[in-house]
C-alpha cells in the first residue's frame, strides 16, 4: 500500500475527512481486507473493554490503552536473536514468565 492510499471501514464521514486532511490525491480504499493489520492490532484492546461496557469517560480510556500497550510491548515475546535464529519455546516462556515476575511486582509496589 502506497502513502497515496488510505484504507478504512468505509464509515461515511472518511472521505470528507480524508479530502479535507490530506488532499485530494490520495485515494480512499474501503476494502474490508486492507485494514485487517490495524484492526487485528486494536483486537486484544477491543476484548478487554467489551466486557467493561466501554470506557464513560475519555481520560479513562487514554490511561486503559497507555497502560494495555505498555503491558502488551513489555510481554510481547521477542523470538528472533540479533543473528536472526529462532529461539526455542521453553526459552520464550522462561522470558515472558520472568517478564510477567517483573511486571507483578511493579504492580504490588504501586
């Protein structure tokens, strides 16, 4: 995809917006497909929130998803060493359970 193409859900007020921000040269794509990576992305926050019945307020929705992708990068497995081998699953799970260890005792100290 091209910084000339804008994909969306086709919602009725992004064309306009679109036009109006970044010109008429670019155009808008409504494919449900080709915003698949951001919408998988918004997944794990879209899960925790359902079961809140949203946010009522904005400030609390800003500090929900500060803290989710905080948490989320901080255990987010990093498989691949800087020579580009693969790291084995009970290496994988020893980091992310030493990362959780960390992340559970920064919350008990708060």
């Amino acid at each position: 995809m091209s910084s000339a193409t804008k994909p969306s859900d086709g919602h009725g007020s992004y064309p306009r917006a679109i036009r109006s921000t970044l010109g008429r040269h670019v155009e808008h794509r409504t494919s449900a497909y080709k915003n698949n990576r951001l919408e998988q992305d918004h997944r794990g926050v879209k899960g925790r929130t359902r079961c809140m019945r949203g946010f009522k307020a904005f400030g609390a929705a800003a500090r929900f998803c500060r803290g989710y992708d905080e948490l989320r990068t901080f255990l987010r497995p990093r498989p691949r060493t800087r020579h580009s081998q693969q790291v084995p699953a009970n290496r994988r799970r020893l980091l992310h359970l030493r990362r959780a260890t960390a992340v559970l005792a920064i919350l008990e100290a708060a």
